[in-house]
C-alpha cells in the first residue's frame, strides 16, 4: 500500500494531484486533470484515499473466493481512476497512489507536495459516504497548493475569470489565473466587484482604471500577449456578481481570503462561490 512519506525532490517538478472515488464528479476531475498535465507537461498523481485500514487489520481476500477483500476493491478503484486519466492522455505522466486515511486529510497532505489539487465537486467519498463537496470546502481552506474544484471537465467557455481585491491572496490569484488562461489558449477576464452602498463616492471617470485593477494587471509579464478584459463593478452582494460573471467563464479564480472595504479579512465569498457558480473554481492561497 502507498504511502506519503516520500519528499518531492527540491529539483523535482512538482506534480498535479486528483482525488478519485469512482463517482461521476471525480470522473470529470481526473479528466480534466489529465488535460491540464498534458498541455503543461506536469506529472499527475490519481489519489484514492480510503479509511478501512484505520479501523480493521481484516483487508484481504475471502477464503476460497477469487479478487476479493477491501485490499482488491480499493487496488481496483484507484487502478480504475488511473486507466480514465491515461485513456483521457495518453502523452501525460500519470500514476496512482492508494493512501489510507480521510480524504480531507490524505488529500491536506498530499497538496504540500502538489503544485496543483483538483477535486470534483459531490459524490461519495472514500467511507460512510462523506460528500466530496465537504471535502472540497475544507481543502479550499487548508491545502498548501492551489486547489481546482471541478464541475465540467471540458468547459465550452473561452475565457478565464479571476476576482480581484488587491489583497495578496487576490495578487497570486491573478498570476496563476494568466498562466490558466495561457495553458487554455484563453482570454483573462480581470473583475473587481466591490460592495455597493446607497451613499458611496466614485471618483473614477469612465476612462479611469480603478487602483485594484491597475494592481492586478501590472503583476502580468511585460509584452504579454495574453488577451485580458478588465471590470470594474459595484453590487450589493459581492459573491453574487462573481457567480453571475462567472456563467459565461472556463474557470473562475479567486484568493482563498481577500480584504472587504474595511481591509478585514474574510473567506466566505470563497465559500459562496463554491457552493453557487456553475463552472469550474480554482481556490489560491
């Protein structure tokens, strides 16, 4: 059985991780997964994490009966999860690894050794049929990397979204957003939504760039030729003008925590959308 206690060389490029299950949502996630490590050329590890060998040493096979036992099934499922994502990319570097313990635990783990971790949004988890989209909300909160939540594995979409809020969350957000959109061969859809009140000021001409924009776009490459659309909007809930923009969007990206206009850190847009856009969502920390 597989470990996690091997150290990913300092050398190394570090590879993307897909969480498996054998449900539909993880399906759509190792292939999406297996795309995206064909077009970057990163390894891609199929993870299967599975809980019986915390609470029994009784793992192999029935006496007399053939590819039976919690041992087999597990080895099969992972096996499963690693044959979609090689039928999905031929060309890409893929193996598996079985783990024992609690999804939302192997998979914390597994993203400090992960340049990339995707999950897929609901389905049954590794035991007593944990939901997926539990899983996906504690890890947009605690994985060490960069953590994709999917929904569709093939988006028809051209372009990526990514919301703004100078924070510095917000800033890594917009860099890895560019390099999604280039990989996509897709425009960047640069949105900063800001909360709305009855008696705010704005002092910005239609010709101005709001400060937060300008902070973002000025993180991008000198000579890119990365085709970016900007925005600048304000509404009364700041999650739900993400989602709206996020509808007609590849993927949206957004800072794990970000500033209100107050400067205070808060999460629960990150929540909000997770729980709310129809696409994909990609979580940075």
């Amino acid at each position: 059985m597989d470990t996690i206690s091997t150290p990913v060389e300092p050398n190394m490029l570090k590879p993307i991780v897909v969480g498996y299950d054998g449900s539909d949502g993880s399906k759509r996630a190792v292939r999406w997964a297996a795309r995206h490590a064909s077009a970057t050329g990163l390894p891609l590890i199929v993870a299967y994490c599975w809980a019986w060998p915390l609470f029994t040493h009784d793992l192999g096979p029935v006496t007399g009966v053939k590819d039976s036992g919690l041992q087999n099934e597990a080895e099969k499922t992972a096996s499963e999860g690693l044959d979609l994502a090689v039928q999905t990319a031929p060309d890409a570097d893929v193996s598996k690894r079985l783990v024992a313990g609690f999804p939302a635990e192997v998979l914390t783990r597994l993203s400090t050794e992960a340049s990339l971790l995707v999950t897929g949004t609901r389905g049954l988890g590794g035991f007593s049929g944990l939901l997926v989209g539990s899983v996906s909300l504690h890890l947009a909160a605690s994985a060490s990397c960069p953590i994709l939540v999917v929904r569709e594995d093939q988006p028809e979409d051209d372009n990526v979204l990514v919301a703004v809020d100078g924070s510095p969350e917000s800033d890594r957000a917009v860099l890895k957003a560019a390099d999604l959109a280039k990989t996509l061969h897709q425009s960047l859809h640069v949105l900063h939504a800001q909360p709305f009140h009855r008696h705010m000021v704005v002092d910005l001409t239609d010709a101005e760039r709001h400060p937060i924009i300008e902070q973002s776009l000025n993180l991008l490459p000198t000579g890119t030729d990365l085709a970016v659309v900007e925005e600048t909007v304000s509404a009364i809930s700041v999650p739900g003008a993400i989602v709206d923009r996020a509808r007609t969007a590849s993927c949206v990206v957004l800072g794990a925590k970000g500033r209100n206009t107050l400067g205070a850190r808060r999460g629960s847009t990150v929540h909000a959308v997770l729980h709310h856009a129809t696409g994909n969502v990609l979580v940075v920390r």
